[in-house]
C-alpha cells in the first residue's frame, strides 16, 4: 500500500529518491521519509504530508537550515532508501513515518508484521528504546540483534523471525555501497540503470531511471551493490531474467487534463478496445477452451470496485450461459470454509494483481481443486505467478485512487468470459455486441460535461441513494463506491425493489437518489421505486438508455445514454456515475485523485 525507493550509484540519492517517491504518490499515503548513508553515519529526513513537504525540508536542510553534516548527507549522499506511509501501526506523525533507524540500520517497509509485539517486547526486556508506534520498527531492532557484520545474512536471519508480509528494504553502516532488500507477500522490484542499481515497490519509481527490472518473488532477497545485483531464495543465490517491458510507458502524465481521474476517465474507450483485443489474442489457448467446456460453476472473488465487476459477471454469465456464478468479498471468502465443486472456474479479479485478500482467496479456492483464472491490468503479479490462467485488461497504468478505465476494462474482460462459457456451453454467443461498445462509451464521454449541474446538489447533501435492479444494480453500487471514495458522502447502493423494506426511511424532503434504468423488463418496477422517493420529497437523478422515462414527473434531472445488449450496459451507464463522483467532489474542494485513508493497491488485510 505504502511506497518504497532505493537507490544506490553515481548521482546524489535524494533527489532521485524524492522523484521516485513522488511517481508513487497514486498509491496512496500520508507520510515521507528519506534515509541517506554518508561518511560513516546514518541520517533520517520525515515529514507528515505530502512528499512535496518532505522536499521543501530536505531543501531547507541543504541550505543551512540543520546541522552542516546532515546538508552535507542530503547533498552529497549516493546511497539512500525512501518511503510513503499509508498508517497501520501509529496515526500519521514525523515519528511514525520511515524510514526507521536503530544501531547501524534504516529500514522501510512495507506490509504488516503480525508478531510485532511479542518481538517488540522481547526488545524492551532488552532495554531498547522505540521512537513510534509502528509494527515496523521493531525491524531495525532485529537487524541490530541480529548483526553478523554481513548485510544480506543478517537481513535473512531477521527476515525468518517474522510473521505477515512486507517488502523490506535495508542500509547499514557494514555495507555503505549496499542495500539488501527481501519480499513476502508484497510487492517489490529492483532495477538497474545506466547511472544505479534502484529498489521500487512499483514500477513507476523506476520508470525514467532503470533500464532492466526484475520483480522479487515471495521469498526472494537481492542484494544491491556496486554496480550488480544478486539474488537468493532459501536454496541460495539463483538467476533471474528481467521483464521484457517498455519501462517509459509508465511515467505519468497528465495531458492537459486538471486530474488523473478525468483523464482516466477519458481513456476508458481506448481501455474498452485494448482490453478485447488482448482477451482475444488469450482466448486462442486451446487449454483454456477445455477448461471452460468443463466448467460447471463459477465462483469469483474481489474486493471493492473489482466485487461490482464481479456481480456484474454474475448477471451475464448466468442469463447468457446458465451456469450458476457465485460472487463472494475477498476478505470473507478465505475465512468462510468455502465450499468448492468438482469442476469450479474461480476467477480472482484484481486491477494490481497484489490485492491482499484477493490473492489469499485465489490461493484457497484453488487448493480446494478449482482452476483458477486471474483478471487483472498488470502484466506481472503476484495473482498472475499462482493462476492457471491470466486474462490481462488493457486499460494501461491508473494513478487516480479511485478506479475508474479499470473497471470498465474488468467488464469488457468479464463478459468476453461470459459469451466464451456460453459458446463452449452450445448457447448463442453475440460477440460483435462487445465491439459496439468503444464507440458507445465515446459517445456517452460525448455528452459528460452535462453532469457538472447536478454537482451542486450532491455535494450540499446529507446521503445519497443509487437504485436498480439486475444488471443496473451493479452500477448503483460502483456509483455509490466512487461518490463515498472521493466525496466523503455517506451513500449506498441498493436493489430498486429494496428500498422499501428499510432505507425508504432515509429518504426525506431534498434527498438526493439517483435511479439506473437501461433493462426495458425492468423499468416499470424500477420506476416504482422513483415513484416513492418523490412522494417522499427525493431528488431523482435518473441515467438511462430510455428516452421516455427522461420525461417522466419524478425525474427532477436526467442523463440519456446509448442503448446496448442490456446485460452490457454498466459499462456504459458507469460513466456518468463516475463524473458525478468526479465533480461533486470538486464542488466539496476534495482532491478526486487522492482520497482520503485510501490506497490504490490494498496489500494489507
């Protein structure tokens, strides 16, 4: 969740760092810190904030501002670590922020240390001071208690003490040319470039900088010195054969565009389009065309935005396929004793592929005997290291927090999924009412700026409600997700016909509900469900695909898209869900791409 920047070689560390740390920002954080080795010392820079705020510091520091060694170290420093905190252990604070110092160590890390206090208090029995509240720090106690004098042995010999997961990345006074780094159960890649050797826990830190990356496995440590990098699992020292990607792709870039979410958003044609043609190319694996022959049930699992494109599935796998789909939380699924059958498709759906509670959900369903099918928008992950399959979404790098092109992609992959299950099952299969859809969500793009009206509204209210039902429900419920993600406004989303049985009592004088219809069997009931929220003073945003409800008496405002096979339609119908999120919570002064507590890749449970 958090980031991590190494860095070691010809150009001073800390500016180096600090751009790594700033093309990390998207995941999520509220705390920097940088870590330099100089002349025989360590020293720490911390900031709670923004890295912009650690930066400002590290420059007062530079010219004059501190003590003349650490100038010097902040100047001067070839070798460094550098990391954003996303809180766990500790509110956000200087004192909480890594990197952390003990001995002759700086650490950073990321993840959870689950046995920290037990190994926290076998420390203070020590006698040792602790300066945050942080599972982390007790890390560089360990690699203190540990210290053979070798940087990669000691760091092995603290790593087999803990329990959870983290990337974990290592300075010390023995190895002022070194930095060990070692990973279990969270991402981590090092790098090597024409001007360094660099540790990363994504790719962007390293995009304009290393020329080569290779992404750790669990278990895997690499040591960073001079100018080579060595790599070991628990057999010993092992060959590994960099990612054949094209690293300059993933620098961000904002285009012209005020946000990343707005420009994502705009992008979510291309994405449509990308992600089809990939899936396309993978379908040709005559493996996996037996396997979904022999499929009999599906079961998938995900968390959050990837859930809704999950229900979503839900609707056109069984309508167009008939086989039963079950739709499960991440989180609940690996603590439920699931019940897999003889002959389950579990497919895990994660934008990054490292979502914590995805990956140990996929891991268990296939231990239980399913084939497991990862759809994810990385080229490389930890979901798609343990799959049987790898369906990749091609809606390229996301750095807005809140998901938007990805999940679009998530459904073209999805119901790719849905008519190739159905044609394997002897079904009708109408694959070219996929390839209609770029063009559509252009046209939908076409008309967004008409959302801005209903802004003011939204952003006054109290809560809000999105409505539904089949395919238009899980819309309501990505609607409802983003507008909580990025505006801070209590909301939910719920089938139209539940409404009443509960959460009609919310509904009072000037609350705003917005209403989804695209399936023609279900307007009329779901219109029921308007009709009592404007009998009750609701305001009634409606989106939908048929012109002659826009009309109707209840419907205060309404946004009109294109009409699509309507088991499709919240590919569509999202978009305006999206934007209304976007520019309410411009209306409420929020910054849309970086939400508040979140983080873009949850790799923490």
């Amino acid at each position: 969740m958090c980031g991590i920047v190494g860095y070691l070689g010809t150009k001073p560390a800390a500016p180096v760092l600090l751009q790594g740390l700033k093309r990390l920002e998207y995941r999520g954080y509220d705390s920097a810190g940088i870590a330099l080795l100089h002349r025989g010392a360590l020293y720490a820079v911390k900031q709670k904030g923004k890295v912009g705020e650690l930066e400002r510091k590290i420059e007062e520091i530079e010219k004059g501002g501190a003590t003349k060694r650490v100038g010097c170290a902040a100047a001067e420093s070839r070798i460094g670590i550098g990391h954003t905190r996303w809180a766990t252990h500790g509110a956000p604070s200087p004192q909480n922020a890594h990197p952390h110092l003990f001995g002759k160590f700086a650490i950073v890390h990321n993840g959870i240390i689950e046995n920290f206090a037990a190994l926290k208090e076998s420390c203070l029995l020590r006698g040792e001071k602790f300066s945050s509240e942080t599972d982390s720090e007790v890390i560089a106690h360990l690699l203190a208690q540990n210290d053979c004098g070798d940087l990669l042995q000691t760091l092995q010999k603290t790593a087999a003490l803990l329990e959870g997961s983290f990337a974990i990345a290592v300075i010390s006074l023995n190895a002022p040319d070194a930095i060990a780094v070692c990973r279990n159960k969270s991402p981590l890649i090092v790098g090597r470039g024409k001007e360094g050797l660099y540790a990363a826990s994504d790719i962007p830190a390293l995009a304009s900088s290393a020329d080569e990356i290779f992404p750790l496995s669990d278990g895997e440590f690499a040591l960073l010195q001079g100018e080579t990098i060595k790599f070991f699992d628990k057999t010993g020292e092992i060959d590994k054969k960099p990612l054949a990607l094209s690293l300059r792709a993933d620098l961000p870039n904002l285009c012209g565009f005020s946000h990343y979410m707005r420009k994502e958003m705009s992008e979510i044609p291309a994405a449509i389009a990308s992600s089809l043609q990939k899936i396309e190319v993978d379908f040709r694996f005559s493996h996996f065309c037996e396997v979904l022959c022999q499929t009999e049930y599906l079961q998938i699992v995900a968390c959050g935005t990837a859930y809704h494109s999950g229900i979503a599935a839900k609707y056109a796998v069984e309508a167009l396929a008939r086989i039963p789909v079950e739709v499960r939380v991440a989180s609940e699924y690996r603590y439920c004793d699931p019940i897999v059958k003889k002959n389950t498709l579990a497919i895990a759906v994660s934008q990054s592929g490292e979502t914590a509670d995805t990956l140990a959900a996929a891991q268990l369903a296939k231990e239980k005997g399913a084939y497991l099918l990862a759809v994810t928008n990385a080229p490389y992950s930890s979901l798609t290291e343990i799959a049987d399959f790898h369906l990749e979404t091609g809606a390229g790098r996301e750095i807005g927090v809140a998901a938007t092109k990805s999940f679009n992609a998530q459904l073209a992959a999805l119901y790719f999924l849905a008519l190739s299950l159905a044609k394997a099952k002897g079904k009708a299969a109408d694959f070219s009412a996929l390839q209609t859809l770029p063009a559509l969500s252009e046209e939908v793009l076409s008309d967004i700026e008409k959302i801005k009206q209903f802004a003011p509204v939204f952003a006054a209210a109290k809560s809000v409600y999105f409505i539904g039902r089949g395919a238009d429900y899980c819309a309501a419920l990505e609607g409802s997700l983003k507008l909580k993600e990025i505006s801070y406004l209590p909301s939910e989303g719920y089938p139209a016909g539940e409404l009443k049985h509960g959460t009609l009592a919310l509904v009072e004088k000037g609350t705003p509900v917005v209403a989804i219809i695209t399936q023609k069997k279900f307007a009329e009931k779901t219109m029921n469900a308007v009709c009592e929220v404007y009998a009750r003073g609701g305001r009634v945003l409606l989106i939908t695909s048929l012109a002659e409800y826009a009309a109707r008496k209840e419907v205060e405002q309404s946004f009109l898209i294109p009409r699509c096979e309507e088991l499709f339609s919240p590919i569509l119908s999202v978009i305006p869900l999206q934007a209304l999120a976007y520019y309410t919570a411009l209306e409420r002064g929020n910054d849309p791409d970086k939400p508040r507590n979140l983080a873009k890749s949850v790799t923490v449970e």
